[in-house]
C-alpha cells in the first residue's frame, strides 16, 4: 500500500492510503454533495469539463531575433488569464512549495504573472497548459463542491490539501483523474521550475550566483575543497596529483597518464 | 530585380562563423579585399545578452518554435527555421541547427579546442575505413599554433602522442577545477583513463583588445569582451581594422555564378528582409556557410541549375556526412547531497575532460570500434537553476509537495554528475545530404535533403563509452540513474552534437573527393571550402579549431596565388 505524507500541516504529518482517501472522497460527497446534471464519476470524482472553452491565442510570437534588451514589462504577448485564475494558481503554488521563515511563497515572487506569460504564449508547446488551468480550476471547484461544498478558493489549507493529495496519488496511475493528474503534474513542474528560477528560489536553494571576478577563478572555497578531499581520500583514490585551485598548478606530483599509449 | 555590389572584390567569403571569420581576418591580413556575407543580422558585441536572467525573459527563457534553443540563443538560431526547411529520408531524423548572425556558431559553441593528433590524420593507414588526410599534424603544427595565438586558448598540456600540446608561450593559464570535476578526474585516473585541465577557447588574460574572462556569464550566448572566443568578436574586428574588409548582412548566398570557362565569377544572393537577389563579382570565392549550407550552395549552383551543380565532378558534394555519436551516463552521488556551496560556475564550461587513451588497443584489434572519443563532466551547482533542469531534483519522492519538498530540492541540488561521451563516426553511404526535389526555400530555391544511419561502429562505442562511465562513477561512489539503455536507443540524434562535417571532403585524388590539400576545389580552381566540409574524417575533436587551422592555412595558399596572378 502506497502511504502519502500530507505535507501542508506543520505540526503533525498525516498519513492516508489511497483507499483511504478515495473513501473519504465518496463519504464527502454522499454526505450532502448533489449531483446537477450528472457532474461526478464513481467514487464522488468529479467530472472533467471537457466542454470549457479555451480561449484561442493569436499573436505572431518575439520573432526569431527579438530584443533582448528591451523586453518590457508586460512582454510580448497580451495576458489573458483572469485575476481569479491567478488567486486559484497562486493557492496551489502556495500548497506546492510553502513559505518558510526565510523564503517566501511562489505568490510572493509573481508566480501568477508568470503562469500568465506561459498561458498566454501564442506557441503550441505551451498550450496544453492553457487548457488545464482554464478546465483545470473549474474542475477544481467541481471537486470541492462536491468534497466541501465550497469552491477552491474558499477551502481551507487542509481541505485544499486533501484535493491536492488525491491529484497527487492520481499522477502515480491511469485511474478516472487522468487530466487532473496531468494538472498536478504540469503546474507542479512549472510552479517549481519558475520559483527557482527567481533570485528568491535560488537563494532558498543556497545557489552561489555568479559574480564578475578580477584575477583568475580561485575554484572551490575550503570548506568545499575539505569536502571533496575527504571524500576523495575516504574513497581510496588520489587526492595529491590533483590540479587544485588557481594556477600554478605546482603543487603535489605530476600526474602522467601511463596506460596504453604509443611511447 | 536585382541588386548588383559592383565594387571590384578580390574574394567573397560566405560565411562568418570559424571559417569565414578566419578567412576574411587571415585574407585582409595578407592585403587581400575581402566582402563578407553573412546570412543572419550583424549584432555589435555590445548588443551580446550576457547578464540577463532567465527569468528577465519571456517563458523563463525556454526554447519555443522561435527560438528552438531559448531565447538567449542568441541570433536566428535554430532547428527549425520557418523560412528554411529541410527534408529527412524516413528515419533519418537529422537535426540540422544553423546559426544565423555575424560570427555564426562561434557565438555558441563549447570552446572546447583540442589539437588532432597525428593518428587522426592518417586513418587510412591505420584502419582504412578513410582515407588519410592531405596534410600531416607536422605540417599542420605551426598553422594549429598561429591560428591558436589569434584564438587564445587556456588549459593544460597532457603529454599524450596523440593529444598534443601548445607551446607555452601560447597556452593561457588553465582554469581551476570545480569539486565535482576533481571526483570525476580521481575517479577515472583510477580505472586508467587519463584526465587533465582541458583546452578551451577561454582567455584567462587578456589578448590584445580581448579581456580574460571574469567568470560570471554564459558563453553560449556570446561574449561581447571577447574573453570567450568567437569570430564576431576577435577575427572580424581585426579583420576591420586592415581596411580591406566589407561586410553584408542579410544576405542569403543562394549560387556561385560561373563565366564560359567554368571559373567562379562571385555569388548570388538575396536580401532575406526584402527577398531582392543581388550579385557579387570577385576573382575568387570561398564557401564557408557551414558543411551542409555550402554543400547546398555547391549543388543548387552551375549551369542551368543542373543537378550536379558546381565542382562535383566527383560525385561527392553532400556525401560522407559525419556528425559526433554522443551519449549521457549520469549518476546520483549521495555523498554530495547538501555538500558545501560555492561559486560553481567558474569559466561556464568544462574546465577538465578525459582524452581517448585506446589507441594501442584499437591497433591490436582488441577493441568493437574503430575509433576514439573524449569524455565531457557536467552539472554540480555549476549554472543557475533553470525551469527544465529543475525536474531532476523535485521528482526524486513522488512528485510530492508542501513542507519538506524544498529540504528535498536542495539536498539533491548539485549530488548529480553526468558523464558526456563524444565520439568519431566513420562517414558511411547512408549519410549525407541532397537537394530535395519538391519542396523549396522562402526564396524558391531547393532545400536539403539529408539521409543519415549509425552504423555498428558507431553503437559499438556508444556501449564502450556507457561501461566506461559506469565504471568511473560507481568508482566514485556514485549510482547510475539513467543513460545505460540500449546503445540505438541512447546514442545522440543525427546532427545533434552540431559537429556535421565530410560534405566537400579534401584529398589527394579528384576522383572521390571535391577539394585538395588547401581546400581548393579539384574542378574550379578560384573556388575554396574553408568550413567544416573539407574534413576527411570526424574526429572526437571539436571541429571548431581545425577549420579555423586550415582556413589559416589554406588563406595563404589564396592570397599567394591571388598575388601571382594566378587568379
């Protein structure tokens, strides 16, 4: 059985089965959630709507040679998602990666903006991502509604959780939640793609950001260089004829390569 | 309508990446008027996008059908370029990447610059599945070190026979080692494969206008101080200053215009932003648009468009197309989950490699293939996170998310190491490129065809490679996680390594190649190759450095013969 961490309460870990949560998902919606029109599938999952529109994207592109100085603030293309896609967007990327006390949440570094450059990119390698969140958070509210009784944006962390936990188990198969599940996978990717791409997320990741250096590359700094030398030597190979930091290089013996080659 | 350059040219170069830009710096040098043409825009080395983020760009900088590389990659670049298509037999799935700006792909490439050895020029001596080269390493050696003064190259000398070295008083201090690159060369020095500082086209001080590299920008975008080499920055300037140079953007050279008795009298072209064709006259012309564009300029040309096209009396323009096999092993070190952080990104490319060492083995027969290849090190913490790479890191727990996937990302950020292979392909009849009968270009002229197999020598040493890497990163307590399927599964697609040379190979004999020892074509004796078509083999050495040597070289031989009269 497979066991799932629920990450979102920072307390105490809770730990559901998949069976666990589909039963929690019917118990959920035979507890009170009706069914208008045939909405949900078996095991009170809502369905997919298929029938939302997805708005059309025309725009020629940045071109083959564009400025690469002056992009502009808005970019290229005109935006077109909605202020609540972005407060639905900006909720899931929240549960994605949490704040902490010393990185902030993917809301707070424009995670929106960018979801709304990429979904508005008149390029058919992002397009795909147009039609999930525009079907995506619609059925998003379908599930809550059916779960909560509540669209996504009124859920509680918990109950936002519980959602996302059943995309999440749903990526591990082909079950009823396939478009749901590649949803979980796609914005998932994208959100920790363009957090860590921020100045914020590579200073979370402790990435040293290059910097113009006078002089020669000095290479690893000690405690780095201590690190790989003992790791080095606990592995039985040789640490001394290294070529280690700035030249010169004269330090230690000579390494010559003696293998199969002509004398 | 047309548009005539009527000024009087000694030499029209076609091109500007290694080739040209070497050609039209060496040609000025020598007194000579040179116009270049250039297909893509001219870009100042102050337009270079070094320091922006990705994060600054549309899509996190991600390649889309504009740009296929991102949208750093910098200048009309790409695989796929709407205005000029090319065609694929069935299965050959050729990736045909062109570069279209002032110095070409010397704004992009790796800078890795390794010599060719003196096996690599007589193959046909050694396995006779090529022919030897027209020139020998010792008659290559004083032209590989002019052309490497010009260049600039930083690193370190190996001693091997066949990896040779650059004087002293050329070779630029190498540049210090990241942590990952020091497991890997202990690692492989262990099992008996030699690694060293390797040779990169990388100032570490500066070179007359040039500046050393100060460490800090990608130099597959450009490098507007020159530190990184590319022929935009540190061939054209020079060539400028002699005042024998004129340069034409824009400008898509489609044929090379013939007189009565066959001798090349200037190209044609057209302006790729108005679609008006011009023409330029010159005692000379020297093709240096890249293998496969100077092939197709070669077969699109001669007299009423007829098939053969120019200088192909040989049957050989577009054959023996050859590209570099490559495959990625990568591995998870654990011991390097949360290791130190520092300052990764040094000279942005490899500061190490590990040269091929097999080649008494490979005489005695002892090994499935016939050639060699070197191995590249990469990842660590070395480039800043970009969105694809990300994956590798978040994925590892079942795409898991809340608390604790960001502790997740960091201790694995930097614990990976991948181990690049890159081989020698030995040409074969099923490679190469063709005019395509139906389909046309923008302009209405006929678009590469390209046919393109691997053959077992080629897979053979794929799985060589795959053994060996999986030998030097369990040595170093690593875990192979991906790379070790099957070879034909793994193996590089066709073009992909960008390294497509053989089109116009030279040679000794006119009848089974299109150029001579100085890249003059056997049947049009003021028409030169200088790009990478004229080379007879592929060897597991960067072409960059050898196309720049023998255009060098072969520019004196020009100049020389432009000065007699001759031309």
């Amino acid at each position: 059985m497979v066991e799932l961490a629920i990450g979102s309460t920072p307390k105490r870990q809770i730990k559901l089965s998949r069976r666990r949560m589909i039963q929690l998902a019917i118990s959920m919606s035979a507890l009170g959630a009706c069914d208008p029109g045939g909405e949900t599938l078996q095991d009170g999952i809502a369905k997919w709507p298929d029938d939302v529109p997805v708005p059309e994207v025309q725009h020629a592109g940045y071109g083959q040679f564009p400025d690469y100085f002056e992009i502009g603030e808005t970019g290229p293309w005109p935006k077109i998602l909605s202020s609540q896609h972005k407060r639905q967007l900006e909720k899931l990327a929240d549960l994605i990666l949490p704040a902490t006390e010393t990185a902030p949440a993917p809301s707070e570094v424009g995670i929106a903006d960018f979801f709304d450059d990429w979904t508005s990119a008149p390029y058919p390698w992002m397009s795909d991502t147009r039609k999930t969140v525009h079907q995506g958070f619609v059925w998003l509210d379908k599930q809550a509604q059916l779960m909560f009784k509540q669209n996504w944006l009124e859920l509680s962390g918990s109950q936002a959780t519980q959602i996302v936990e059943m995309m999440q188990e749903a990526s591990r198969d082909e079950g009823p939640l396939i478009q749901a599940a590649w949803m979980y996978k796609n914005l998932r990717e994208l959100t920790i793609g363009a957090y860590y791409t921020t100045p914020e997320g590579e200073a979370d990741l402790g990435h040293v950001t290059a910097q113009p250096i006078t002089g020669d590359y000095p290479g690893p700094t000690e405690d780095a260089l201590d690190h790989v030398r003992d790791l080095i030597v606990s592995l039985d190979l040789d640490w001394d004829d290294l070529p280690v930091g700035p030249p010169p290089y004269d330090r230690g013996k000579p390494y010559v390569f003696i293998g199969d080659e002509p004398k | 309508m047309t548009n005539v350059v009527n000024e009087d040219y000694d030499v029209v170069v076609v091109g500007s990446g290694g080739g040209g830009g070497m050609a039209a710096y060496r040609l000025t040098s020598l007194g000579v008027k040179v116009c270049l043409v250039e297909q893509g825009p001219s870009q100042d080395p102050g337009e270079i996008p070094m320091f922006q983020r990705d994060n600054e760009a549309p899509l996190r900088a991600v390649g889309t059908p504009d740009k296929n590389w991102g949208y750093f990659d910098n200048g009309i670049c790409g695989t796929w370029l709407p205005d000029q298509p090319y065609t694929s037999e069935e299965g050959a799935n050729f990736q045909w990447y062109r570069a279209q700006v002032l110095g070409g792909r010397t704004n992009h490439y790796a800078r890795h610059s390794p010599r060719m050895g003196p096996y690599d020029f007589i193959q046909g001596d050694l396995d006779g599945l090529s022919p030897n080269w027209p020139v020998t390493y010792e008659e290559m050696k004083p032209y590989y070190d002019a052309t490497e003064a010009v260049v600039g190259i930083s690193g370190a000398n190996t001693g091997m026979y066949n990896h040779p070295g650059t004087p002293e008083d050329i070779l630029q201090p190498a540049i210090a080692p990241r942590t990952y690159e020091l497991l890997m060369m202990a690692s492989a020095r262990k099992v008996g494969v030699p690694a060293f500082q390797r040779h990169n086209a990388i100032l570490t001080r500066n070179l007359g206008d040039r500046l050393a590299c100060f460490y800090a920008t990608p130099c597959m975008r450009g490098c507007s101080i020159g530190a990184a080499f590319s022929s935009s920055t540190s061939l054209i300037p020079l060539a400028n200053k002699t005042g024998k140079l004129t340069i034409l953007t824009r400008a898509k050279v489609c044929t090379v215009e013939t007189d009565k008795d066959g001798k090349a009298t200037g190209v044609t072209f057209v302006d790729t932003q108005t679609g008006i064709e011009g023409r330029i006259k010159s005692r000379a012309v020297v093709l240096a648009a890249s293998a496969c564009a100077t092939a197709q300029i070669m077969l699109t040309s001669g007299k009423n468009g007829s098939k053969d096209g120019i200088a192909n009396s040989s049957g050989q323009v577009g054959r023996n197309l050859t590209d570099t096999p490559a495959v990625r092993v990568t591995g998870k070190f654990a011991s390097l989950e949360n290791r130190p952080r520092y300052d990764e990104f040094g000279a942005n490319m490899d500061h190490v490699y590990m040269p091929w060492w097999g080649y008494e083995a490979q005489k005695k027969g002892t090994m499935d293939f016939p050639r060699g290849y070197h191995i590249e090190v990469g990842q660590g913490f070395r480039d800043a996170p970009d969105l694809n790479a990300m994956k590798q890191y978040s994925d590892r727990n079942g795409l898991a998310f809340g608390e604790g996937l960001r502790d997740e990302i960091r201790r694995h950020w930097g614990s990976f190491i991948y181990l690049d292979g890159r081989g020698e392909m030995v040409a074969n009849d099923k490679s190469y490129c063709a005019l395509d009968a139906e389909v046309k270009n923008k302009w209405g002229y006929p678009v590469l065809r390209f046919s393109f197999e691997w053959s077992d020598y080629e897979y053979n040493q794929i799985a060589h490679m795959q053994e060996t890497f999986s030998t030097i990163i369990e040595r170093a307590g690593g875990e192979v996680v991906s790379g070790l399927g099957a070879p034909k599964d793994e193996i590089s697609k066709p073009g992909g390594m960008v390294h497509e040379v053989g089109t116009t190979r030279m040679g000794t004999d006119p009848d089974s190649t299109v150029c001579n020892a100085y890249g003059q074509t056997w049947d049009v004796d003021n028409l030169y190759v200088m790009d990478g078509g004229v080379l007879p083999t592929n060897p597991h050495k960067n072409p960059t450095l050898h196309i720049m040597a023998l255009a060098y070289r072969n520019c004196e031989n020009l100049a020389q013969r432009l000065k007699q009269g001759e031309i």
